[in-house]
C-alpha cells in the first residue's frame, strides 16, 4: 500500500504541528484535552453528534493534505474502514440518561459515524467496522492493504475517531486503564495501490512517540503515527494487553 496522506486533528489542534512535545506537560493536569464541536457543514449535519462531524472533518483534512477534490472519493472504487474505542459511548450514554429516543437512537451505533462520511463524500464502495484501540487500527490497515491487493478497491480510506469529554467521569474511575491525557482526536489515512509492503505481526509494541506527543488517543494512536512517517518501517500498536504490527518488507 502507499500512504497518499494523513488528515489529523487533536485537542491541540489542526495537524502534526500543533502537536506539543510532552502531551502530559502540555496538558497542565487535564484529564481530558477535547476537540470543540466543529461548526456542521450543511443542514443535514444540523443534528449530527460531534464524532460524526469530526470524522467528516478528518477526511476533509487530508484531503487538504494531499490535496485532492472530494468528487475523486464518491463511488464504489474507495473502500471505508472506520476503527473506534470510545467515539460511540457519548451517544450511548446520552441515550440511557436521557430516556431514549427515536432522533437519536441511530446515533448509538459505532457505525453512525462511518455512515455519515459516506453520505458526505458519496462513498458507496468496500466497508468495515473495528471496535478497538490502536490494535485495531493496525488490522485495519492491513484489511486496507489487502483490499488494494487485490484489487477490490482504488483507494481505501482508514479513519480513526475518539471522544472523551462527555465519559470523562467514567474513564477517572478506571485511571489504570487509561492514565491520561486523554486527547480527543480524529485521523484519516488515504491509501493507494503500489507503494510498500507489509508482513503483519501479533504482539508488537505501542507507537510510545505518538503517545508522547498526542498523548492517549486510542484507535488515533497510529494513524498520527503515520503521519510523521509516510512510509515507516514499522506501524503498531496495542490495546488491553494485544499488540499488532505491520512490519516493511
């Protein structure tokens, strides 16, 4: 596969630039470093939850990042692959605490925000779901490469979202798991066929730079990995105790 382009966006902001050196510094003891609600591109977004809008907004990045006009994503040749931990709990627990309710039930499943970036971008090509950390991430870019072997797809979009503000009590009682910051990020990776190849690996180490910088970003965590290294020798991650890597040939 070859790395056309990595779209970010954190609580620090826009991009690998705004990346501080030392997260745990930067963070001045906050828990949680969260992204603002971005503003809703159309109508149709008016009640779209803030992880849809920040998966929209991911892939709108790269495509600034490589650039590219969005109408050479619509149709069936880009395939979607959307990876998540935490984006879905805000809209689950809002839905339990509030009584429930038809407008906002669709918004509980992980697969609310892939759903919008389709429908945005007019993607209708191959499409999977991961429910994980940043393992997860790692599987599914090698799911993506294989889709682009094989010649199922053009190009393959691997997007990555995490919110943690509206949970932010819940993740405080279980610190051990997630020692913090934790930043709100979304990432899109676009794929291309060609480029290098990958062996995949079980039980490789975390991307411990990219947690250093971000800090806690999850499904996030190799995807901005990726985009300080387009073409690295080694993408991993881990996640509750499973590692996974993908190793250049």
């Amino acid at each position: 596969m070859k790395v056309e382009g990595v779209g970010v966006i954190t609580g620090w902001g826009r991009g690998i630039e705004a990346l501080p050196t030392d997260a745990t510094v930067a963070a001045a003891g906050r828990y949680v470093v969260p992204v603002p609600r971005p503003a809703p591109a159309s109508d149709r977004l008016r009640r779209a939850t803030r992880e849809c809008l920040l998966g929209i907004g991911a892939v709108e990045e790269v495509l600034r990042t490589v650039p590219m006009p969005r109408s050479k994503l619509a149709g069936p040749g880009t395939a979607l692959l959307y990876v998540t931990a935490a984006a879905y709990a805000a809209s689950n627990r809002s839905f339990i605490e509030t009584g429930g309710g038809t407008l906002h039930f669709p918004y509980t499943a992980p697969s609310a925000v892939p759903a919008e970036v389709a429908i945005e971008f007019g993607l209708c090509g191959a499409y999977l779901n991961f429910v994980g950390g940043a393992a997860a991430t790692v599987d599914a870019l090698w799911y993506a490469g294989n889709l682009l072997e094989r010649g199922e797809c053009d190009q393959a979009l691997v997007l990555a979202v995490e919110t943690f503000e509206e949970c932010a009590d819940l993740y405080g009682r279980a610190r051990w798991l997630a020692k913090g910051p934790l930043v709100e990020a979304a990432a899109c990776a676009l794929l291309g066929p060609g480029g290098e190849r990958y062996a995949y690996e079980a039980g490789a180490p975390g991307a411990g730079g990219a947690r250093r910088r971000a800090g806690e970003t999850f499904a996030c965590e190799p995807l901005i990995a990726l985009a300080t290294s387009a073409e690295p020798a080694l993408i991993s991650g881990r996640w509750r105790g499973r590692g996974a890597a993908l190793r250049r040939l």
